[in-house]
C-alpha cells in the first residue's frame, strides 16, 4: 500500500510534504481543500504561516494523526513529545503580546 503524500506552501513559499490522511485529519480546511481537487499546481498554500513553523505543525500533525491506533494506546508518552510544542507556542504567544504590553 503506497501513502498518498500531499504538499502544502507556506507563506514565504517553503514546499513541504505530509501524508495525505494525516492532514486531512487534523484540518477540515485543508480536507476540504483535498475533496474539492486540491490546489491547481498541486501545492495547497498556507497563508499566514512561514516554513518553519508550517514544519513545526506538520511534525506534530505526522506525530498525532499519522496512526490513530497509536494514538489511543494509553501507554503513549505524547505529553513528553508535546513539550517542545508547547514551548515554542508560549514563544510566540509571548513575542505577540510584549507590543500591545509596551503602549499600554
């Protein structure tokens, strides 16, 4: 059985690849995007997001949805793969707010 991959561009036009049924599963935008045809030069853009944090959602979508039978095994560590994530999304929700903080 062949994995059916799917490439998606980020904003600054970074191609990466992630199977097909993974990304389906973890984004209904992109599922519907996948069930109307998919993008026109095969690559479904992602606005707004750049290739290294497009990377970054991509290994936790490869990580969380790419087995679903793995996923329910109660014996999976996933909290201790999360924390790098987690991490990196307090970054950036704290690089976001340090603005707004400033000028009031």
């Amino acid at each position: 059985m062949t994995t059916k991959m799917v490439r998606l561009r980020s904003s600054d036009g970074q191609e990466l690849e992630v199977m097909e049924e993974a990304i389906a599963a973890a984004s209904k935008t992109i599922k519907d995007t996948l069930e109307k045809g998919g993008a026109a030069d095969g690559a479904i853009p992602v606005p707004g997001v750049i290739g290294r944090v497009l990377s970054h959602v991509l290994e936790y979508v490869n990580r969380h949805f790419s087995d679903p039978g793995a996923a329910a095994d109660p014996f999976d560590h996933i909290p201790n793969f999360d924390d790098p994530f987690k991490a990196f999304d307090a970054l950036v929700q704290n690089r976001s707010i340090a603005p707004v903080r400033k000028a009031l």
